[in-house]
C-alpha cells in the first residue's frame, strides 16, 4: 500500500496497525458485495421459480398483490362493529354475509357472549393451558438437561434431544398429525402446542439453570441436601424470574399459534377467520383481525407488567 494513503505522523508500529485496519475494511466491504451479489442472486432466481412454476402469471400478478386488501373494505364501516358484537345488519338478505346475531353463546334469555368473543377465549384457553402444561414438563426437563445439575451425560443428551425432537416440528405439523386422530377441535391443538413449548421452553430453561450462580447449590451439598433440595432451595429462587419472563413470552406466541391451528381445524377464532375469508366476508373478517390484534396487544402487555414486577423495575432502566 502506498504511503500516501497512510495518515501523516504515524510511527512505523503505528503504520503497521493503520495498513493492517485498512486490508481488513477493504476485505469487509469486499465480503459485503459478495453477500449482496449472492443475495440479489438467489432473490431473482426465486422469483424467476416461482413465476415459471406458475406458467408466468407470478410477475404478471404482482401489482394486484393489493387487490385483496382492497376487497376487504365493506359497504359500511360500522359493519364490522355490528359483526365483532353480534349485532343486526340493515343489509341482511338472509345469506351467511350478514348473520350476523346468529353466532351469539346465550348465558341466559338475554345475555349474550358475542360469537367472536367467545372464539377468541377459546384461543386464549388453548394458549394459557398449552403454555402452562409446557411450563411444568420443561422446567423439570430442564433440570436433568443443565450441566451443572446432571452430571450424567447419558442422562443428559437425552434430555436434550428428547427436547429436540419435540420442538423440530412446528405446531401446525403436529396439529394435522393429531387432528387425523383425534378428529376436529381444541385437544388436538392443546397437545400440538403443549409439544413444542415443552420442547422451546426446555432449552430456554436449562440455560439458564446453566448460567445461574451455584454457591447456594455447594453450601447445600455441603450440609448433605438432596439432590431436589439443592434443586428447589437453591437453583429455583435464583431461575424463577426468568423462568417466568420466558413463561410470559411463550404465551404472547402461543396465542397466535393457536389462532393459525384453529384455521385447520383446532377450534377457536383462527376456524371463523378462515371461513370469513375464504366466503368473502369482509365485515367479519376484518372484525375478526382487529379483535385479534386488539387482544395481542392486551397480551403483550399484560406480560410486560407481570415480568416488571416479577423482576424489578431496576431491571427496566437504563445504564447511564
């Protein structure tokens, strides 16, 4: 490299470092446009499979792409509060579009739950009960898989694969696998999900035990605790938090993994969003997303105030 490129006043050592900074950016931004030449590359080559697999009419369609969107606009806009709320259309003419109070769960003579509302507690029933079922198996899991806590290693790379075996398929996999056997409904999606969290949570869980601080863990092995002694006295109290943190966080997934499983089948409001549609109900289908995204909100949170009191306002702020 020619001296001229190299910052006056330099000594030779500091030459070196400045010769040597300036080899590795070149090879940086060398690397760069490779991995953008290769990107563009494997994005046009995509493009190019996918429209050739769809006899040309991918490219041709792109600018329609908004189409649907469009379509989903109703002819009044408080159709989709009379569809969230089961409440009469002017516009019904007898067809699914605009049954509307046709779907309400009565209480009583005169309550009434709106169909939606119901659907969407049955989602989040589905979500609670999955992430609570894989809560309890995972954190147990997660013990026997920890370094730290299972010095077998047998005993351990079997835990540890077991988890793995049970998160390497995605819940709408193993959805249409139990829903095959166990036909239509919630129990199908409840085990689906139940499986991966367990699977999820587990690794997220021992982890952390692997991580945690093991002084309680040795002054309770030396005054001759158990094995679940050393695990409930002296790993728990420190895991718990984050534990709970990882709790809150798989729950915010699992209610929209419930939604996509009830679409094939798994009960909830993911089953209404689909036939909405697929029949072209604009109404309800955009009632049925706005609930959806309304309740994902309230979710997340819900699990933000719950993992600041579980961990500590201090936890939250920042390092100045």
């Amino acid at each position: 490299m020619s001296a001229s490129l190299l910052q006056p006043g330099l000594s030779e050592r500091g030459s070196v470092v400045e010769r040597h900074w300036q080899e590795l950016a070149r090879s940086r931004r060398l690397y760069t446009a490779l991995g953008f030449i290769g990107l563009a590359t494997v994005l046009f080559g995509s493009l190019w499979f996918a429209n050739e697999s769809n006899s040309g009419k991918f490219i041709e369609r792109l600018p329609h792409v908004f189409d649907f969107v469009g379509d989903l606009v109703p002819r009044d806009g408080m159709e989709i509060w009379r569809a969230m709320f089961d409440l009469p259309s002017p516009y019904y003419d007898g067809s699914l579009q605009y049954d509307y109070n046709e779907g309400r769960y009565y209480v009583t003579e005169t309550l009434y739950i709106p169909e939606y509302f119901y659907k969407m507690a049955e989602t989040l029933n589905i979500a609670v009960l999955s992430t609570l079922i894989g809560f309890i198996f995972g954190s147990v899991l997660a013990f026997f898989a920890a370094r730290n806590m299972t010095h077998n290693r047998v005993v351990r790379m079997a835990v540890r694969r077991f988890m793995e075996i049970l998160r390497a398929f995605p819940e709408i996999v193993l959805a249409g696998f139990f829903l095959a056997i166990l036909s239509l409904g919630p129990i199908p999606a409840i085990i689906a999900v139940s499986i991966h969290t367990i699977g999820a949570l587990g690794k997220l869980f021992f982890e952390v035990i692997e991580n945690a601080d093991m002084k309680p863990d040795e002054g309770l092995k030396a005054v001759g605790a158990s094995w679940i002694e050393r695990a409930w006295f002296g790993m728990v109290p420190q895991v718990l938090p984050n534990f709970m943190s990882y709790f809150l966080l798989r729950l915010e997934i699992n209610v929209r993994a419930s939604t996509i499983i009830g679409a094939v089948g798994g009960g909830g409001i993911g089953e209404q969003l689909r036939l909405s549609i697929s029949r072209g109900h604009e109404a309800k289908t955009l009632a049925i997303v706005l609930l959806l995204f309304l309740t994902i909100i309230a979710v997340d949170q819900l699990s933000a105030w719950l993992r600041r009191k579980l961990v500590g306002d201090q936890a939250f702020q920042a390092v100045i």
